[in-house]
C-alpha cells in the first residue's frame, strides 16, 4: 500500500526481539514499529517520550524548542498555560514527524446488564472493588 499509494518503497524485515532492539538502539533502521500505551491521562505520558535523551525516545530526533516547550509546561502556575505549551510542542512533533501515529489500541468486550461499575475510560483500567453483579 505505501507503495503503491505514496510511492515508498519499504523492504519488511522480522527479527527476534533482541535483534530489534539491538538496531533501534543503534539507529540501524530506516523505520520500526513501535507501540506506547499512556500510563497516565494526560498528553505528557505520550509527549515526554519525545525529549532530547529520553530513554524511551529511540528515534534520535531533538529538538530544543520542543524540549523547552515540554519545561515551561512542567513549571506553568496554571493548566491551561501548561496546555497550550504542551499544545505548541505537539505541533513541533507533528511537523517534523519523526514518529507517526497511524492507529491506537482498542479493545471490545461484552459485559452482561446485570455487571455494575465497570464503565469506559481512557486507560481502560477497572478497580474491581467497584464492581458488582445485581441480580
């Protein structure tokens, strides 16, 4: 498809796990399949993955205003300051793009009327001690 759509040409390669991160570490890719899923709601669990040195930041892409955007959202006296620092870095990320987002996890479940307490979130995360069965 990217081929055909977008005129780029991509050989796959699968590899053991070891070997993947081997050449993610070293930059021996030309693109690789990643996946984050936020550990907390807010843009911050995704967007600190992304500063200059992180550890989860495998790309090697930097860039200083984004960092810097990242720092005055960590010290802004207000959310929607943080917000829209937060917001202006997003836009850096996605102008460079040296990850793209194509899709996100989703999970479908049945859940019979009677369960109580189990309701959607972001996380997809459910204390049990909240949940009951009425009969």
């Amino acid at each position: 498809m990217w081929k055909e759509n977008l005129g780029i040409n991509i050989v796959l390669t699968n590899t053991d796990w070891k070997v993947y991160l081997s050449r993610q570490n070293t930059g021996d890719y030309e693109i690789a399949r990643a996946g984050w899923i936020g550990d907390y709601q807010d843009p911050k669990s995704f967007l600190d993955m992304m500063v200059t040195g992180r550890g989860n930041n495998q790309t090697g892409w930097s860039n200083e205003e984004y960092d810097n955007l990242l720092i005055k959202a960590a010290n802004s006296t207000s959310q929607s300051e943080r917000f829209m620092h937060m917001y202006e870095a997003e836009k850096i990320l996605m102008d460079e793009l040296p990850i793209i987002p194509i899709y996100t996890y989703t999970r479908i479940f049945m859940k019979h009327e009677s369960v109580k307490g189990w309701n959607p979130n972001l996380l997809d995360s459910h204390a049990y001690q909240y949940i009951s069965i009425e009969e």
